[in-house]
C-alpha cells in the first residue's frame, strides 16, 4: 500500500495508507490526502482544504406546493450582490427541496438524504450542485418550457462549518409535479410607518403631508397578520 501525504499552506501534515479506490479517485482530482487533514467524506476541496458549502444567506427558499422560489432579501449582506438584490425566480420543488437541504450537515450525507427523498441517483445531484457553487454570474436553462434562473453566488463554498442552509416553509412538502404560478403570499412588505422622512428623492411617491402616523398597536398587528400569512423570512433571526 503507497503512502500519501498532503501540503497545506506549505506545511507537511502526517501522512497515512488510503484505500486503493480512495487513492484512484484522489488521482484523478490530482490531490494528495492526508486523514489528519481533511477527512475523505467531504466533498468539496479548493487549494488542498476542505470547503462546506451552504446557501447564501443573502437568498431564502420558499417551498410551496408544486413550486418553490428563489428570492433574494431585501437587505444587502455583501456589496458583490448589490445588483441581484431584486431577483426572484421560480424554480420546480425538486430544487427547491435540494437547496433546502444542501447544507445540512456533511455533504456527502446530506446530498445522500436528498437523492432517497427525490429517488435520484446521488451524482445528478453532485452535478447540479457543482454548476452554481460559488458562481459570480445568473444562470439558467430551459426546464419543461419554463426559463429557470439561478442568481450569482446562490450556493457559496467556505472553509469552516455554519448553522446551515436558510430557508422558509412550514412543512418542506415535497411533491413531483411543477406547475409555474405566483406565490400564495407576497414575496415581500415593504412597511412605512411614518412618513416624516428628511429627504426629498425626486422618485418618491409617498405622501407626505399625511401626519396620520400608524400607533405603535397597529404596527405589530400588521407585522402578526404577515407571519400569519407565511412571512418567516422576515423575521428569520439567522
């Protein structure tokens, strides 16, 4: 059995016997391994070190029956994603449900999980996944007639291990079927409580001679009706 040993950061860790099949796979990525370094369960390697991949918490998954949504929130979390911060899209519950799931615990096993609820072999998967981990430009691709789009950087690789995917829905139902159509509840709320801004933007619409001010009772009711009516991703403390 031949020795493998791997450098990270220009510093030789121990090096220890690999399984014969481990060994051919790791030949044909062109890495050296090394147990003490990076388990050989994890999936994804960049410069020799292990990358967890998750979904960008600058989007949220919305589940529902038939179809999912891709939307990204209204708060800006990085500068890069400045210019996708209104995009949404529809997507069928299949993704939907696999980028729900991406980032729950180690990959290999989480992918695994993910292929005996959809009852698809574990490699197409792998495929899609690969195809929009860290990419800095929208994609997409014709999918029974229907243009589905994937946003810049929707699953993104980093190196130490986070809480997980963020998504929203009550139940993660899963079905077959894709039947494109508008979401059961807005996708966002835009809330104006008051209208004494100090600002005069030439595109607003607002009025704001109104001195009507909403109580601070009609504010938290608002908000309780919008939860009531699926908005957790508003009110995500992740």
């Amino acid at each position: 059995m031949k020795r493998f040993y791997i450098t990270i950061y220009k510093k030789r860790v121990i090096d220890y016997s690999l399984h014969p099949v481990l060994i051919e796979v790791l030949w044909i990525l062109n890495i050296q391994f090394s147990k003490e370094a990076c388990p050989p369960y994890y999936f994804m390697y960049k410069n020799g070190c292990i990358m967890y991949i998750y979904l960008n918490p600058q989007y949220v998954i919305r589940n529902e029956n038939n179809c999912s949504y891709i939307i990204a929130k209204s708060a800006l979390i990085t500068a890069k994603l400045e210019y996708a911060m209104a995009f949404a899209s529809v997507v069928p519950p299949s993704i939907g449900y696999i980028l729900s799931h991406i980032g729950e615990g180690e990959l290999n096993a989480s992918i695994e999980n993910i292929a005996n609820t959809l009852n698809i072999k574990p490699d197409l998967i792998d495929k899609f996944i690969r195809k929009i981990i860290d990419n800095p430009v929208k994609v997409g691709w014709n999918y029974k007639g229907v243009t589905i789009s994937f946003p810049p950087y929707l699953l993104t690789s980093v190196k130490e291990e986070s809480e997980g995917s963020v998504y929203t829905d009550n139940e993660l139902f899963y079905t077959t079927d894709f039947i494109p159509k508008r979401p059961s509840v807005p996708l966002n709320l835009n809330f104006m409580i008051t209208t004494q801004c100090r600002t005069d933007c030439m595109y607003c619409y607002a009025d704001r001679n109104r001195k009507n001010d909403l109580t601070s009772w009609q504010i938290i009711k608002v908000i309780d009706e919008a939860h009531d009516m699926g908005g957790e991703s508003g009110f995500d403390r992740r």
